[in-house]
C-alpha cells in the first residue's frame, strides 16, 4: 500500500498537484465537506503533539470522515511491548488510513510495511517531517507566489530539527534555491544532509553563526526552537536553549517581503513581538498544514482504491551490516531485518533504510 513516509517518496509533480488540492479546498471547502464521508483516520501518537495531531484530526472531520487513535503511548498496547509491526497490523483492521508520529526513527516505515493501509509518517525522532514539509511549500507558496529562485535562512537546531531535513530535501528539486545554514556549531546540519542533498543538487549554500548577518539577503527564514526531547544532556541543552532570539528590533533587518516560518511550538526563539509583523507567517502556516493534510489523506485514499503500492528500496544489503543508531526502531525492535541502501558504491557508503544513519561496507 502506497504511503508517506519521507516527503522524496512524491515527486515534484504529485507535490504541485498537492499544492492546488490544498488552495482549492482552501477556495471551496464545500466541495469536499463529504469526500471521506464513511472513512476512518487512526491517529497513533507515541510522542507528544499539539498541531500536527489535531490538525490532522480537523482535516479528517472537514473532510466529512472520523477519527480514531490515541494521543499518549501510555494508553496503547505499546505500554504493554505491542511492536510497531503488530501495532499496524491492528490498526489495519479498524481504520482506513493511519498517521503516526514516534520517537524512534523509521518506526511509521516498518508500519508501513506490515499495514494494509496507507500510513503517514507525522514525524520520526528526529529523522523527518514530511507533513510538516507540505504545510511549509504551501505557505512559501502563498506568500511568496513561487517555490523557487528563492533564498531560505534556517535557523537554530539544524542537527536535530527533523522539519529542517525534510524541507530542505524537498527545496532542493525546485530552482535556483540558496540556502543558508544559521546554528551553532554544535547543531549545524548534519553531514548526510549536506553533501546527499545539498551537493547532490549541487544547491547553493552557507554556513554562519550569525542570524544580524543572514538576514538581509533571506526571502524566508524558518526558525526551530532548540528541543529538549532530543538531547542526552541537560547541561548542553541549558547551553545551547537561548542560541538565537527572533526580535521585531532584529526584523528591521529583513526584507520587506521576507517571512517567517516556524513549525511549532515555539519557546523564546522569537519575541511574541514579532507576531504583529506581517511578515510573521507561522500561524497561518499552521492552518496550510490542516489543508495539505486534508488533501494528503484524499490522495492516498484514492491511490489505496486503485492499488497502488509503496516502492521497494533498491540496491540494498540485508542483515550483512547492522544499525548502530540507538534512536533507530532497529535497537527496540529486535526481529526487524537489518537493510541498508547503497549511497555511494565507490566508496563502500551505505545507509539505514529505516534511520539513514551511514555504514561502510568493508
């Protein structure tokens, strides 16, 4: 069964034709106030979620279907060592389409493969977003009026900042985008992103420290609060927490049509000042997020009745290297095959199918 899992998993075109579902519902919303009618949404939420978990739900409703699910692991079967697999397997015959979020990466990928029904990944530890993705097309899209020859500034924790990943993976199909990478060293983009998205698209980009000095040439800046969640040591977040600051004294630097993107929630990264600024698009990228989910769920409701399947990786290895990634679902999940994707075959470079995290083929 086809699902979502990262957001390269549609392409450029399905991603548009997405873009123009959203606007339409966005346009005539009575024209679909019952195109789910009879269709159940199974909403698994293994972490905590405010935004995506509801405006899932609201876009299920809209839609004219209903919504199953938990919010909090404790109330599941998992509480009780229910796998992921087993989980989905469940849920399959209860729901029509499931969405799930998880702190393990890869966990809504191994739903995807034992569900038979469409799963969509609402966000994997710190591994992708690719819902998140879609609202945030679609709110550059509304703002701006265009996807490229754009240059977007992120801000903040790049290393663990899974909407960072997916948006900037997605960007880089679109043209003459530039990007620009503001963190501290310790969050700085990690290596994989880099050099397999940015170099492989050989996009335009560069490092800096500094938020004063990236902003005047900036069309979008996204901005990520520092998360708590992701870290190992207290300590190192308290350090790091207060990195950069959003300010309407800073905003002064900006352009005129810049805006402002920011997945929530947001802690102190930007001064609830800075909300009056027109430029200020988070909120309303909030709602783009309920119309690209209420599309997303049509689209892959009607790729299910039609069959259509998800695509196998290709050119793996099986069970001859081993995920070392403690956040990967292969280190809870014990009975999942080990399979990692050739990324660079010269160099013996191979990547986990579930997590991404590199091995070296001797």
């Amino acid at each position: 069964m086809r699902s979502l899992i990262d957001i390269t998993d549609f392409s450029v075109e399905e991603v548009d034709q997405l873009l123009k579902t959203a606007c339409d519902i966005s346009e005539n919303p009575g024209k679909y106030s019952n195109a789910c009618r009879g269709k159940k949404l199974a909403t698994l939420f293994f972490e905590p979620s405010t935004r995506t978990r509801l405006s899932f739900e609201a876009a299920m409703y809209e839609l004219g279907g209903n919504v199953l699910g938990f919010s909090d692991a404790g109330t599941s079967s998992a509480s009780k060592g229910e796998s992921v697999a087993d989980t989905a397997k469940m849920i399959s015959c209860y729901a029509d389409i499931m969405a799930m979020r998880h702190p393990k990466e890869g966990a809504p990928y191994v739903a995807a493969r034992s569900a038979s029904i469409p799963v969509i990944n609402a966000g994997d530890g710190g591994h992708c977003h690719p819902t998140q993705t879609l609202a945030d097309l679609l709110t550059i899209y509304r703002e701006l009026g265009r996807l490229e020859n754009l240059t977007v500034g992120f801000c903040g924790d790049l290393k663990y900042g899974r909407t960072v990943h997916s948006l900037i993976s997605a960007l880089a199909r679109y043209h003459n985008i530039k990007i620009v990478l503001i963190s501290p060293e310790e969050l700085a983009l990690p290596k994989y992103v880099r050099y397999e998205v940015l170099d492989k698209y050989n996009m335009s980009y560069e490092e800096t420290t500094s938020l004063e000095n990236a902003l005047p040439q900036l069309d979008v800046l996204y901005m990520t609060r520092i998360q708590r969640e992701r870290f190992d040591s207290f300590d190192e977040y308290e350090r790091l927490k207060d990195s950069y600051v959003l300010t309407a004294e800073k905003m002064t630097l900006a352009k005129e049509h810049m805006r402002v993107l920011h997945p929530l929630p947001r802690v102190n990264e930007i001064s609830v000042k800075v909300d009056e600024d027109s430029r200020a698009a988070y909120f309303r990228q909030a709602l783009n997020g309920k119309l690209m989910r209420m599309a997303l769920i049509l689209k892959l409701l009607k790729e299910a009745e039609e069959g259509k399947q998800m695509e196998e990786p290709k050119d793996v290895v099986v069970d001859a290297l081993h995920c070392d990634n403690p956040r990967c679902i292969t280190s809870t999940e014990q009975e999942i095959v080990h399979t990692f994707k050739c990324v660079n075959r010269e160099n013996g470079i191979y990547r986990c199918i579930y997590c991404e995290a590199k091995k070296k083929k001797n």
